[in-house]
C-alpha cells in the first residue's frame, strides 16, 4: 500500500511537471528570443570594419549561399551570397549581423537623412555599458557620432544613461545606449 502511495505521488508529480513544460513550450513558439539582422552593403570590407572596430561586433566564420538556392527561396535572382557574420560579444545567443554585397549589383538606397524618411527598418539599437570607452573606441576608428551626440536620455524614459547615434558605411543609424563611466 505504501509503494502504491508512493508511486501515485510519482505519477502525480510527474503530469504537474509534463504540464508545466508544456505550458511553457506553448507559451513561446520561438527557438531563440535573439534576432539576426542581414545587412546589404555597398562595400562588405569597409561594412565589416566599421562594425568589428568602431562598434565593437566580433567576426565569426561566414558562409555562401548557392545562386540556384538563393533564387529557389527567394533572397536573389541566381546570385551567390557570401555572408560575413559578426557578433555583438561570445555568448552563443548574442545578437549577429550578416553581412553582404554583390559584386556587380547596383543597390539602391534609403533614404536615411532621418529615421522616419523611408518605411522600414530604421535603426539598430546597441546597449553598451560604457559610453565613455565607445566614445574613444568610435574616434580610434574615425567615426564621429551625429548630430550632437551623445546626449543624455531623458530621465523619465532612463536615468544616467546616454544615447550616441553613429551611422555605418552605407548611412544606416547604429544607436549606442549606456551610462558613462
């Protein structure tokens, strides 16, 4: 009686815990709560050294992509992708960027004087721990931040934080957000 008591407690535990995983599977349908972004550039090189020495991404190993598939799925018109990948620290769920251009392919672009001049992605926003130290490694690469950047967020949204707005190569806005040190 006592083995069957115990072994009814097993069971019971056991569909609580079934249930409570199941809940939590359906409760987020994604694989991974991280974003990769893929970048078109115009010049991939000078792309790749903007964001490794002036913003501070890490490059990975890249990889291509078939012209047959790439057409197949939709992402060319029978054109190769060779893709450098960059990511924002070592962590195996840090944000990446996938970086490309064609060779040959005349792109157009945005309209990027501000945010809200073309329908789209805008900006991307990068959370940094020292606005100082990004300040100095963005001047080493010689980027200077827009406008009159960095300037302090307003206190209401984030307090002791400040906000820099740098722009890549290609004029895409690239926001720095973090305290000074």
């Amino acid at each position: 009686m006592r083995l069957k008591c115990v072994c009814l407690v097993c069971v019971a535990v056991l569909a609580v815990a079934c249930a409570s995983s199941i809940g939590r599977a359906a409760e987020n349908e994604f694989s991974s709560t991280t974003i990769d972004l893929g970048i078109v550039a115009n010049d991939v090189e000078k792309s790749v050294k903007f964001y490794t020495q002036a913003i501070g991404f890490k490059e990975l190993k890249g990889f291509s992509v078939g012209a047959e598939y790439a057409k197949d799925v939709g992402l060319t018109d029978s054109m190769r992708l060779d893709i450098h990948v960059l990511a924002l620290g070592d962590n195996p769920s840090a944000t990446k960027l996938k970086l490309m251009s064609l060779p040959g392919v005349t792109s157009q672009r945005k309209d990027q004087r501000f945010i809200h001049s073309t329908l789209g992605y805008s900006y991307i926003t990068i959370h940094i721990t020292d606005t100082t130290a990004a300040i100095e490694r963005l001047k080493n690469a010689g980027v200077k931040p827009i406008a009159n950047s960095p300037l302090p967020v307003p206190n209401d949204i984030a307090k002791n934080v400040f906000l820099t707005i740098v722009r890549d190569p290609d004029g895409n806005f690239i926001e720095l957000i973090g305290p000074k040190k």
